[in-house]
C-alpha cells in the first residue's frame, strides 16, 4: 500500500498565486523528494530533503520537513500556467521509493 | 546529465503477443533500475527493483513469469511482457538510480504507454 498521502488531492489556483501541497507518511525515512508528472509524461525530479533537515529551497520551490510529524510541505511561489501538472512525494525508506496518490495543480493563465 | 530513455514511448499489440520496452540511462552509470506501472490518474506503483548482472526483486503480486526484467548491462534494462491482456494497459516508467553524487536519486524515463487489444 501507498505509504504517502497527499493533500489537497486537487488545487486550483491563479497565475501568481502560490500553490501548498502536503505529504504525509507513517514509517521512518532516509530521505523525501518531490516529482512533477506532466499529464502522460514521466517524472522530474524537484527537490530532495533528508531526514536531518528542515527545510531546503530551489528556485520558486520551498520544502519543509516535520519528522516529528511525519509530514512534508511544497511551496511554490509566483505560480505560472506552466506549473500545471501533478506533484507527487515519495519517501525513501533505503530500498525503494514509496510514492504519495499526488495532487493535480491547475494554475490558471 | 543523468537522463534515462525508454522506448518505444507507445506501442499498441494484440491480445497474447509480448511487449519489450528498453530503459536506457544515456550519460551516467546505472547500479539499479526500478520498473513502476501507473494507471490513469493514479501513483506509480513499483513492480521490481534490478541490479546489472542479478535477478530483479519483485513487488508483492507482480508476477515474475509475466513481467521479465533483464539488467544486462549498468546502462540497459529491458522489461518484457509476456502474453499481454487487455488488463494489462497501463503506462510503464522505469528510472536509473547511479553511484556517488546520483545516489539517493532515482531519475525517470519519459514513460512507455502500453495498450493491449
């Protein structure tokens, strides 16, 4: 089963506007990343946090991360229609990747 | 760098013929691939993890006589299937995960879309 889940599982939002998706997981982790899934495409990799840290920027892209919680958070600030697409956690356990359901981003122009 | 192709990116067969596709990591060393299956709207779902030169792990319920995975070489892995079903469309990625600064990140082919008749 997926150990990740994923909230909101849809999000609509408009051009400049910034977008929030969280990610939560139950088991101890080495790491967590985040993917974007164009619509019939494969994966890009976004970011990658480890489990000793808090929080990591790249560019538009800010992730948090509560191991406390369990739980992790993608900000994307000033969105664009470009960032349409599905955004997917995955924790690393070690071994394998488990990946969240995903939320489908719409950023409208 | 570190990009990973497959091929064929579509491929559409007849009830009962088999299915290969190639996942091919072009600028950088791959020491395990990982095969997943995606339905619509729906997570990846891992079928089975390969090292070059052994016998690929499955996922609990993949059956292994129906999905073959050969990891020939640190740059090559293919995934057949065999006697494909209708139930068996689906969109397959396979990503490439290689030693020393690409550890821990598993990079992704552009997915091959597989529709059985």
């Amino acid at each position: 089963s997926q150990q990740g889940e994923e909230d909101p599982q849809a999000l609509s939002i408009q051009e400049g506007e910034n977008a929030t998706m969280n990610c939560s997981y139950k088991t101890s982790i080495n790491n967590l990343q985040w993917y974007r899934q164009n619509s019939g495409r494969g994966l890009v990799h976004l970011i990658l946090i480890r489990s000793n840290e808090r929080e990591k920027h790249s560019g538009r892209l800010r992730v948090t991360l509560d191991t406390s919680k369990k739980s992790s958070s993608l900000l994307i600030t000033a969105s664009r229609a470009a960032d349409t697409a599905s955004y997917f956690c995955a924790t690393d356990g070690g071994s394998r990747l488990t990946f969240g359901e995903g939320t489908q981003l719409t950023v409208n122009p | 760098g570190a990009v990973v192709s497959q091929h064929p990116s579509w491929v559409i067969c007849k009830s009962g013929t088999s299915v290969k596709i190639e996942c091919r990591s072009l600028d950088f060393q791959a020491t395990t691939m990982f095969w997943y299956r995606q339905f619509p709207k729906q997570s990846l779902m891992l079928m089975a993890t390969s090292n070059e030169g052994s016998k690929a792990t499955y996922e609990q319920g993949v059956e292994k006589d129906k999905f073959l995975i050969n990891h020939a070489s640190l740059t090559l892995s293919t995934l057949t299937v065999t006697s494909a079903h209708p139930e068996d469309s689906s969109f397959y990625i396979c990503s490439a995960e290689g030693g020393g600064a690409l550890t821990d990140t598993q990079y992704f082919g552009p997915g091959t879309r597989l529709t059985v008749l």
